[in-house]
C-alpha cells in the first residue's frame, strides 16, 4: 500500500491485503528458528511504549528479521486502530 493511498484512506482491495499478509506470515516462518532470543523481549516492550498512545495489542505488532544482501534487517509492522475525526 502506497504512503498516498494510507494519508488519503483508499482501501487497499481485500486480494492485496491478503496477499501482503501471507507474505508476511511466510517471512516469520522462514526466520523463526534463526531469529534472535531479542525479538519477543523487543514486542513485549513496544507494545508498552504504543500502548501509552495508542489502543494496540500484541497481535498488532508484527516482528521480523531477515538477511537481505548481507545485511541483517529487521522489519516492523505495527498495525494502528483507525482514528475518526471528529466534528
């Protein structure tokens, strides 16, 4: 999803969504077992921190590393409740 259609609340369409998701779910797998012993510590404590401002539970935080050209990356997705404005 591009940052446009986040900031001016297109939907994305349910095929993508579902498709992004997968990928990420086929992302954790792949590096559960070499993720480092950090990464539930790391949830943990940014559900904290979010929570201070934001109404998010733990399945909301979404958590990945991976290697990508040499490069160790790690990856976070945070998914936010949606705001209604008021007035």
């Amino acid at each position: 999803m591009a940052l446009i259609d986040i900031l001016f609340g297109r939907k994305p369409k349910t095929a993508q969504v579902a498709r992004d998701r997968l990928q990420i779910i086929i992302a954790q797998e792949r590096v559960k077992e070499q993720a480092p012993d950090y990464l539930p510590t790391l949830q943990k404590e940014l559900l904290e921190v979010l929570s201070k401002y934001v109404n998010v539970s733990l399945d909301d935080i979404r958590i990945s590393q991976e290697k990508q050209n040499g490069l160790d990356v790690l990856e976070l997705n945070i998914t936010l409740p949606d705001q209604k404005k008021e007035g």
